[in-house]
C-alpha cells in the first residue's frame, strides 16, 4: 500500500540544523542566547511590526496578552467558538468570561456583527480568530466599537494559523491592537512548540516582557513587584525560528500551491465548499480546510474521516466549538443550539493533508480518497 499521507507535516528546508547547533555548541539552550533577538527582530519585521515577544507556545503568548493588557475577574472577553481551545481557554485563566459568538459562514471567522451584538458594559476585549489562515475583519470590528462609543474595548487578533495572510497588503499580526502566533509543530512556521504576540505598541511590549520574565525587576534581581510568569522561548526554539522566518517566502508559497489544487480539483463537485477569501486578503491557508454539505452531520463526517485514514491520507475534523465543553457550559453562551451557524459547519468540516511539502500526486491521492469514500 502506498505510504501514509501526514495530516500536516513540517518542512525544513533552510538552515534549521545549523543553526540548532549552534546554538547547542554555543551553550546558550535555555532562554538567552543570540537567536531570540535575531527571531523576535526578523518576525517583527515579517509581520511589520513594532515589537515581538517570542514565548513558549501560542497558549501562553495569548495568556500573557489578556494578563498584560489587564484583562481579569469580572470581565467579558468575546471569542467565536468555533477555534481551538486555547483562544477560549486563556480567557479562563485570567480569571474573565469568554463570550463566544458565531462565525460568518462564509469565511468561516467571527461574524461581525454577532460579536458586537454580544458587547456589554463589561466587555473588555473581542478576540477575532484567523481561522485556518482566513482573516478576520477587524477594521469592521473597529468601525463598529467605534460606532457604538466602544473604542475602550481592545480588539486582539488570534493569529496562531495565520502567519503570511494578508489584508490590503498588511500582515496578520498587524491588523488588531496586539496578536499572537503559534509555533507548533504543524504550523506554517514552526518551532517545535513556540509562540509569540506582535504589536505597535512599545510600552505594552515592555510590560510583556517583564511579565514573561517572572515579572522580575530588571534593576535589582530577584525583586518581584509583580506575580509574573515564565512563558519564555528557548534559544533552541528561536534558532529553529530564524531558518523557518528566512524561509518563509518559501513555506507561504508551498501552502498557497497546495491549496491552488485542491480548489481547482473539487471546484464543482456538488455539496463541497471552501471558505470563500474576501477580495482584500491573501491568504496563507494553514489547514485546507472544506465544508461538506452532503454530509448528514458530524457522525457520518467522522465515518467518512475514517474511511480516508484506511485508504492512507490523514485528516482533521473541525474544532469542536467550544461552548459545547462542558467546563464551559455556565458561560453566557453555551450548550447545542447557542450557535446553531457555528454547529452546522464544525459537524461538516474536514481538514484535508495541509503540509507544505506535499506532493501532486499526494495531493491527487487525497482527493480521491475523499471523493471514493464520499460515495460509501
Ligand atoms: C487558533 C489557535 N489559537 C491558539 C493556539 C495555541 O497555540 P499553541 O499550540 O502553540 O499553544 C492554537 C494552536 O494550535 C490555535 O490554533
């Protein structure tokens, strides 16, 4: 049988081993050493922005955030649901109340106007979620906080699967007060596990900073001011970073590619749609993600999931949306039935093989798959 097409493998093609081992060799493993300047420097500059702080993973980047930005008990924080559980669950941790709302069913991120529906006097940030490399619309969302008096309510962009999309030519990143990135190990730039959070604003950079570092004081060592935390990058991470930013042209273009033929090669097929990319973005996509509305819901997508893997090919079903959890059940929305948008498609979404080295013939391989044991 033919080998087993991976779900989302990552590529090194540049100079990962190098620099891993230089790092290695230059006994700086922990979170010191040359390559974490180096890689927060050259994501900011990817990113066009003013400060990067590199963290451990996505996860904590976006805790450090929320924390940061002063975000605790009491608050109101709206997300959609449909994402991974980190966007929701940092909420959590410090303490606030995620909101969650629905997601446009066209591009699949948050839906504006059901987010700013949701706004209360306790809201205190909207989190739009770029979901699989689509980007949500956050000059709308500004437009409409501005519109209601709201400008107080911060606007941060969960970009964790959106590093390289574009909108009118500005990165993910760029596009919300502060955003954060993934690093994992499927990402399309990865670090093994990594994160970061990107913004223009240099102050909040600083407190950050402190705050990853323990939240120490930087004059008199082992002071603490603050509860702080230790949510720092390694210098192993960063090293892996730098060859994966210096070739992320590379990597952006093999996901684009990819993605080019899976739309040209089910374009047509009744029932199978991708998200639709709104005329002012560019879109890295992450995962391939489609929609199948044949499909009678999310059982018959899981049979059909496992149809693919006996034919080889690796896939994903849709995040489960989260005010389904049921540690999340006395959050304001929650339960089946609260995002019925939402529901419809987590239950009918498939993530196809993702990975940028994929081949044609790979890719070829996993369409079929889908279209033979869609007939079953
Ligand atoms: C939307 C989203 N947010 C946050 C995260 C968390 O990132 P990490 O896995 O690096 O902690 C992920 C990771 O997959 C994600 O997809």
């Amino acid at each position: 049988m033919a080998s087993r097409i991976p779900v989302c493998a990552p590529v090194f093609t540049g100079k990962e081993r190098t620099y891993v081992l230089e790092a290695v060799d230059s006994g700086w493993i922990s979170s010191a050493g040359e390559f974490i300047a180096k890689f927060e420097a050259s994501f900011g500059k990817l990113c066009g922005v003013r400060h990067v702080e590199a963290c451990a993973n996505g996860t904590v980047a976006l805790h450090l955030l929320l924390h940061g930005i002063g975000i605790g008990a009491g608050d109101e924080v709206i997300v959609p649901s449909e994402t991974f559980a980190a966007s929701g669950n940092a909420v959590v941790y410090t303490g606030a109340t995620p909101v969650f709302c629905e997601i446009d069913p066209r591009t699949w991120c948050l839906d504006v106007a059901d987010a700013l529906r949701r706004v209360t006097p306790n809201t205190k940030a909207i989190m739009g979620v770029d979901l699989f490399g689509m980007v949500a619309d956050y000059a709308e969302l500004r437009a409409g906080l501005a519109a209601m008096g709201r400008s107080d309510v911060k606007l941060i962009e969960d970009a964790a699967e959106a590093a390289g999309s574009r909108v009118e030519g500005k990165f993910a990143g760029s596009l919300a007060d502060a955003a954060i990135f993934s690093f994992f190990g499927n990402k399309t730039l990865t670090t093994g596990e990594g994160g970061a959070i990107t913004t223009d604003d240099v102050a909040l950079g600083a407190r950050l900073k402190f705050l990853k570092n323990h939240g120490m004081d930087q004059k008199r060592r082992y002071y603490h001011p603050e509860l702080g935390f230790n949510y720092r990058m390694t210098n192993l991470q960063a090293a892996v970073g730098c060859a994966q930013v210096e070739a992320a042209t590379d990597l952006f273009a093999r996901k684009k590619r990819v993605n080019a033929r899976y739309r040209e090669k089910l374009a047509g097929i009744p029932g199978i749609r991708f998200a639709e990319v709104p005329k002012n973005q560019d879109v890295v996509p992450w995962l391939h993600a489609i929609v199948d509305d044949h499909l009678a819901g999310e059982d018959a997508r899981d049979a059909l999931l496992v149809r693919m893997l006996e034919h080889g090919v690796e896939t994903r079903p849709f995040f489960v949306p989260m005010h389904l959890f049921p540690y999340l059940a006395k959050t304001p929305v929650a339960g089946l039935g609260a995002l019925p948008v939402t529901e419809t498609i987590a239950a009918k979404g498939i993530c196809l093989p993702s990975g940028g080295g994929l081949t044609d013939e790979e890719i070829d391989r996993s369409i079929a798959a889908l279209l033979q044991c869609r007939e079953k």
